[in-house]
C-alpha cells in the first residue's frame, strides 16, 4: 500500500522471520558465533529470549551460514512423545517409513546420522517453541539421542530454542543428566535506544528505502513505545508509516509515533515491557 509512497522495494517490517532483515546488534554477533560453534561441536545448544526478541529470525540466520555443510531437521511443533519425537526425526532424516519398535527406529537414525556424517554433512535438531515440550521423558530422550557418538564427538547437534521458562525448567534436579550435557546457552535480550534507532534504518535500507523515514524523535519515541523488543518495533514502526502514508507525509515524527503508542495500548492494554520471536 505504501511502499511506491516511500520508495520502498518491499515492506520493511514484516512479521516473517527473513534472515536478511537481522540487525547484527554486538549480542546478536556474539549469538550467532556461539551457535554456529555449537554446531560444529555438535553439541546441545540452549537459546532463551523473551517473546518477541527475535530468536526464529536467529535461527534462520544460522541456517544460512551453515550453508550446505548442515542438514537442518526442524520440528516447529515439540508437544510431542519420546515416540512421536523420534518418529518425527527419523522422517527428517528421509527414513519413511520409520520403524514402529523404538530399538528398531534407534537404530536406524543411527544408521541415517552416520551416513551423513560420512557425507561431511552435520544434522541439526533444531526445535523451536522448545519451552512448549510438555514431558520430561521427552527431554530425556533428546539427551539420550547424544549418546550417538564418535570417538571424538556426537553424531548429532541439537539446539533448543524457547521463552525463559525453559531455562527456569531445566534448573530443576531432575533435568540435571541434560544440563550436564548442554555445551552452550545463550539469552538474547532488548535493544538498547541506539540499536533500536539503528536496527531501523537496517531494515528501511534492506527494503531499498532511505534510512532517514524516521525523525531522531521519532526513534526515541519508538524506543520507548516497543520497550527495544524487536517484535514490537516492527508493529509499532509499520503502523506509523501506515499513520504517515494516511496523512501524506514522507517522514514519520515523534506525534505519529505517540498515536500508534495510543493505538497500541488500546489494542493490547499495557505494552509489554519484555521481548521472542
């Protein structure tokens, strides 16, 4: 609708998690290293954020940079069984059917992470919503699938990602044998004022428009209304061009970012002061 009026190629605020739009802020940076180091170590790998905070957007981006040297096997919907986990590994991993027998499907996603491993492939588990797994043998048996191993290392990295509470979980003893085997965790935060003023003109760039849409005023009242969660930044940055292009003017200001704060609070009551994606 407005993109022609900005100048825009594309919408920069979109909901979907496009790795091209990431703003390598120094966590994100220092997010990205350490899980791309985890997977090649192949280890277990805990990433926590608050809503909105852009973890999947993360996880893309880490996708990308692996490139082909990684078979990603994504599971987007974790309220699964032990059961149903490795059946659902098992065809990620093309084993179709998979065995019925869990000694049977063992060893055939066994067999199947070797043979990659052989190809100088490395297999992600990547789970995503990870807080939502709802039973704890479940998380047992996702330990157990490190017992996959070489000589000098697993078969297999799996990565873990969800809201806070999965790290408040795993603090409990009887998640301990997993713990122990978590090689690295990492937890994304907000933005700061300066990073959510420069996260965006990063996107504005990336859609082809000019980085100066925004007024230095209005950036600050941005950051203030989206509390520096990327989630919220988005929404509350696409209402304002929408708020702009309806009164035909090129530049968002601190009084258009004030009514979408307006409009925000009605819509959702108190804004939220934290962050996931």
């Amino acid at each position: 609708m407005y993109k022609d009026f900005f100048g825009l190629r594309e919408r920069p605020f979109s909901k979907t998690p496009d790795p091209q739009y990431l703003y390598a802020s120094s966590q994100h940076r220092e997010a990205l290293a350490r899980l791309q180091h985890g997977v090649e170590e192949r280890e277990i790998i805990l990433l926590t954020g608050e809503i909105g905070c852009g973890k999947t957007t993360l996880s893309r981006a880490l996708m990308d940079a692996l490139g082909t040297t990684a078979k990603v096997l994504l599971l987007t919907n974790p309220r699964l069984t032990p059961l149903e986990l490795l059946l659902s590994l098992a065809l990620r991993l093309g084993i179709d059917p998979p065995p019925r027998q869990r000694p049977d499907l063992l060893a055939a996603i066994e067999r199947e992470l070797y043979a990659l491993f052989e190809q100088g492939h490395i297999p992600v588990l990547l789970i995503d919503e990870a807080h939502l797994i709802p039973h704890r043998d479940t998380f047992e048996e996702l330990r157990l699938l490190t017992n996959f191993q070489l000589d000098d290392g697993n078969l297999l990295a799996i990565l873990l990602i969800g809201q806070p509470e999965l790290r408040q979980r795993l603090a409990h003893p009887v998640y301990e044998p997993l713990r122990q085997r978590i090689g690295l965790q990492f937890h994304l935060g907000a933005l700061s004022a300066a990073e959510t003023a420069a996260y965006v003109k990063h996107r504005i760039l990336c859609a082809g428009g000019s980085g100066a849409l925004f007024t230095a005023s209005a950036l600050d009242a941005l950051y203030r209304v989206s509390r520096g969660v990327p989630r919220l930044i988005n929404q509350s940055a696409s209402l304002a061009l929408l708020e702009a292009y309806g009164r035909g003017v090129a530049q968002v200001d601190a009084e258009i970012l004030s009514e979408v704060g307006r409009e925000l609070e009605g819509i959702q009551g108190v804004m939220p002061g934290s962050c996931e994606s």
